[in-house]
C-alpha cells in the first residue's frame, strides 16, 4: 500500500505535469474523472471507462446514501468491489447534490436536513456523517463537507457561507479515519471574492488537507469570472498538493484551467451529452440527431481512435439516435469519454514538453474550425 | 466465397447436428440468432455479441425499410458494414411485422400496403419488393414474403391464407437474385392442420429452397399445440436443408422443437428481457427487480461465464436497475444472450454424444430447481 501523495513532475507557467498517489493506484494529471453518479459511468461498461484512458471516477454521495444506501455498500465490500472497478475513486461529500437535488432542505450549524428525491425519506448529513459513508464507500479521495454557496452571492452572504464551510472542514478533518493511500481533500469557498477566497485558502491550509478544490464555481458565473477566479486563487494553494475545479467543464474550460495551475476536474458532460446526441470533436461539437447526417458515410471525429469512430459511420449514429436505441447512448458516451480523455493526454504531453500555450491556441482554433454547428 | 449450403454431421433421433454455410461464414446448428431488428441487437456492442458464442443476427426487414431505409443501408455498403457485424445476417421477409406493427394495412394478391407505425408514412411490400429490400441489406439468408396466417384459424381461413403464402413464395422465388453463399428460405404455413402443412411443405419443396422455415407459431397456441404441429411437420421438410422455427423462444420451447428436428431459431425474449429485469439461469428465471436481491452478493447464475455473472453481484444489478442505469440493461442482456448460446452449445454436444433425450431431461429439471420465483 502506497502513501496518499502528490508529486509535480513538471510546470509549465502555472500549469504543472504530476502523479497523484493512492490505495488504487496512480493518476497522472492534469486529469479529468468521469462522473459515476449511482455507481456506474451511465451507459458504460467499467473496462470500456478505463479503455478510454480514465484511471479515476467521482462517485455521488447524495445519490450512493439514498440508493442502495452507504452501509450496504460497505457490507458488500466497497464501492470499487460493488461496481468492478479496482482503479481510484474520489466520491464528493453529498453537500452540493443536496442543494441542487433534494426536496425541503433545512441547513443549520450541524448540518443539512433534507428528504430524498426519489422517495421523499428524511435524511441528515453532517460533516461526520459525510466522512462516515465516504468511508464505506472507501474512497480513495474523500471531499470536506462543504456548502456550496448558491451564485450570485452578495459578498456578507458569501462569506458566511464560506465561513460555515471553514468551520465543516475541521469537522471533516477531525472526523476523517486516516488510512494509508487514502486522502481527504478541503474546499476553498468564497464566490468570485478575492478576499474571501484567500481567508478560505489560509483556513482549509492551516487545517491541513492532502489537496485542495475549488468549489463554487461553474455554477452561472460564465468562463471569464471563472478563469478571473482561478488567476487569483490557484496561487493561494500550497504547490505540492493536487487542485481540483469540481464541475468543469467543456474542453475550453478545461484547457483554461490547466493554464491556470489546475490539476483535476470532473464533469457530466461528455457523459450527459453522449446521451442527448452531442458529441465533442476535434471540429467541434456535432448534434448526430441532425437529419444532415443521415447519408455521411465518414466516421464521426477523423482524428479519434475510439470503437464509435473506428466503426461507424455518422449515418449508422444518427439512425441509432433517432431510433432512440441504447447503443447510440453506448457509442456516443464512449466517444466522448475517449475525447476528454485525450484532450487530457495532450496537454499532459505539452506541459511535460514546455509548449502549453501553443497547444492550447491549436486546441482552441480546433475546436472553432467549423464542420460542425454549435452545441 | 462458399456456396451456400447445409451438412448434417451427426443426427439424435430426429434431432441434428448441422453447419450451414454462407458467404460471410459458417453457423453451427442447432443455432440461436439474436434479433437485431433496427441494426442493433438492443443494448449491445456486436462484438459482445459475439463474445456471447452468437454465429449469426436476425435483421427486421419491416423496420429497416421504414428506418434509415433499404436504399440507404445499401448505398452505405450493406447491412454488415452498416452495423458492424461481418457475420451471417438473416432477414425475414417484413410480412410478420406488416401484420402486428402497422397501421392501416390492405392486404390483396399483389401484396400489402400499409402505414408505418414510425410516421404514419404509406408503403407497399410485395415479394418482388421484400427481395429487392433484402438484396439491398445484403442478409446471408433472405426469407420469403409470406402472410403470417393468425390464430387460432379456421380451417378455410388458414387454407387460403397458406395458399395465398405458396404463390408469394414463388414470386419470391422468381425475383431473389442468386448470388454465390447467399440463401433463400421457404416458410411452411398451415396453422395446426396437417394437411395444409402438409401442403404448403409440398408445394415449398416443388418451388425448391436452400432452407425452410415453419412459420405461423409461437402466435399464442401454446407449448403443446406447437410441439404437436412440429411433429408432424419438420417429417415433411428435406432432411439436407436447414430448418428454421420463427420466433421461438423460451428455452425448453427450442429444447422440445430441436427435438423434433428443428436446426435454427430466433426470439426477442433474451434481449427484451435484459431490458425489463428478467434474467435466463440455470435454476430457472430471476426478477432483478424483486427487493430480495437487494442485499444478495451472489452472482446472478453461477453457472454462467459472462461479465454480468463473473464481476457483478446480484445486489448490484439490482440497484442498476432500481436506478433505471442503462448498464443494467447491457449486462442483464449480454447474460441472457449468453445463457441462450450455452443452452445452443449444450444442445449441440448432446446430440453428438447421442444423449440429447437426457440432456434434455436434465436441463428441463434444472429450469425447474428454483431458488427463483416464476418468469
């Protein structure tokens, strides 16, 4: 068993090449984690995820605590054993998902009450009922129990929301079973505020985590205060632990957060949109549902390796697609697993090479060349 | 290229253990073909497909037609290139599905004219026309255009409906387009009456066909009715031809009809039952949906080699269906399919040992062992 770790291999301006060290193995990063909401990366088999090149999932907590429920997980061996992947998981701590998904929520100092929306059962989380069921879960990287403050916020709210979060992160800490290979990962909070974000980073650092999110973002702000948000706070991180933008986001998004010192991400995107017919490209986006494919012979994307566009014709995808088959859902989620994973590769390549603007601007005039409608 | 063809290896009473040949390979019988209706075998890749053992797909000319349509698939290289499965590809003739699927059908001699249930489109399909659909889709073996008589009929009705089928079967015939490995099947018609199957086997055979098919069962007269009509039917057809129940169905319905000499068959309930938690075992069917399973870290058959059985516990493709995941309908279906093939696999060796009457008695009490509650 390997120590939880994290070492930089190299940097390239505020971007850095480096290896995150777990119970379950290596990750090499900047990395990106396919979203396995309900134990399973929708429409995919879990060795088809790691064909694609993933070497780490995010698990729901929200969603694993409500079905089939944390302890039942654990009685059956852990999430890893449960859903057959032996490869690293990060589950996130159920605070965002109970404000977005639950009904009749309640927050106070201890906690959040709310009732579930599958089946309106009452349920409450805390910081040490967080730890507790990432703990069965035996997640490989366990995330603070945080609130997500809501966007836009007014700077008062926003900090006592960061604050709360600050006052849950030691909760979490404290609550936290230290295992070998296994880590625990604090939230900086604080909106778009430079001030408050750097009393968040100060705080969480004086705690102590074995990395570091940025949490509350991607939530309306747009790519500008986004990236705004990331050039003031990426530098308020410790350099030796990973950094992670939870939620984001499309390739460009990604692509500017690299630049700007970020290390992980996670986001239902290609998986979402390989349901709904949207594929990414290296031309862009495509809409297979559109008739204009109905007779295209060529394969999807030119320049990608993956089992959808080494076989397939967009022709055969878009009549999947419009028969409403689940195959269409298998081949387009694999594809774009398959793309995120080597857009990854290759700003992991042009870190490691020193040329990490120039590929960005390849990458973002690849992906404006046309072909293609908008999203 | 082969020339299309069938040899009978060893026989069992008046069971078979056969090979057909075709121009894209060889099946060995007595075979089970999954049904791909609209290009895809629901919820899977076909290279799963044929991991599961499966030799050869069916193709639904009705759905095909409709949707992306013939011309189409033709101009795109075929059916096999279309869907990626360089396989055998056997299509029926569109006549069943006219009946059970269409909407304002017209039926005379020439043929049937209909709306598809897709778009309310109008279509006609005569034999003439369901060759030419089947010659474009490029199908290994083409199936004649037949009416599907409905039951229970009286005797008059089945006669000029089985007679009307025998003049189709010529035009069918007189139109398919011979061409080095492919083959063209005649469809037995008759009801329960053997003196119209007798009939219709007789006229079949005066036409001449490279296989025949006993059409007009598994349509609700029962286990009993159909084994009966069996009997004295598959006595009627060639013993150096392949012979083809439409269809059919539960596995002790292919037990009892291979034999009675039946060599091919083909049946949604594998794959539609992956999709509505219903699984095939060697103890008999299990409901993943039933709360029982909720907490069972068994696999689902331990008999069975696939990856829904080897990696995955009961417990979890329980919660994957619960939660509506797609991937519990991909592997409850891979391990349907699978269960089918190594019932076709055990059926083969059976015969040539020469033990397929205790075969059979040993797999008709397994069915019935329970652990599990009824389909």
């Amino acid at each position: 068993m390997t120590a939880f770790g994290f070492d930089v291999l190299t940097t390239d301006g505020a971007a850095r090449r480096g290896r995150v060290q777990t119970a379950h193995g290596s990750i090499e990063t900047p990395a990106f984690m396919p979203v396995g909401t309900a134990a399973t990366v929708k429409a995919m088999m879990p060795e088809s995820v790691a064909a694609t090149g993933a070497e780490i999932l995010l698990g729901n907590t929200y969603h694993l605590m409500l079905r089939p429920g944390a302890e039942r997980i654990g009685a059956l061996g852990g999430l890893h054993k449960f859903m057959n992947w032996d490869k690293p998981i990060l589950t996130d701590s159920g605070g965002f998902q109970v404000m977005s998904l639950s009904k009749l929520r309640k927050l106070d100092e201890n906690g959040v009450t709310f009732r579930s929306h599958v089946d309106g059962s009452a349920h409450h989380l805390t910081p040490e009922r967080s730890m507790e069921i990432q703990n069965h879960l035996d997640a490989d990287i366990t995330m603070a129990f945080d609130e997500c403050t809501p966007f836009p916020a007014e700077h008062d709210v926003a900090a006592s929301s960061m604050r709360l979060s600050m006052r849950w992160a030691k909760r979490s800490k404290d609550a936290f079973v230290p295992r070998e290979g296994y880590g625990l990962f604090g939230i900086v909070q604080g909106s778009v505020y430079p001030d408050l974000r750097a009393e968040s980073a100060a705080k969480l650092q004086e705690i102590g985590f074995d990395g570091y999110a940025i949490g509350g973002l991607a939530v309306g702000e747009g790519q500008e205060a986004m990236f705004e948000t990331l050039e003031f706070t990426t530098p308020l991180l410790p350099t030796n632990r990973p950094r992670y933008l939870m939620g984001v986001g499309k390739p460009l998004d990604i692509v500017g957060a690299v630049l700007r010192g970020v290390d992980m991400f996670d986001c239902v995107m290609p998986t979402r949109s390989g349901r709904t017919a949207q594929a990414f490209t290296h031309r862009g986006t495509l809409n297979l549902r559109n008739a204009r494919h109905a007779e295209d012979p060529r394969p999807m994307d030119e320049d990608c390796d993956c089992p959808a566009c080494t076989h397939y014709s967009r022709a055969y995808l878009h009549h999947l697609i419009r028969c409403e088959e689940i195959q269409g859902a298998m081949l387009l989620t694999w594809h774009n697993l398959r793309f995120y994973q080597m857009l990854m590769a290759r700003l992991r390549a042009a870190i490691a090479a020193g040329t990490l603007k120039q590929t960005a601007a390849v990458i973002e005039a690849e992906l404006g060349r046309g072909d293609v409608e908008p999203l």
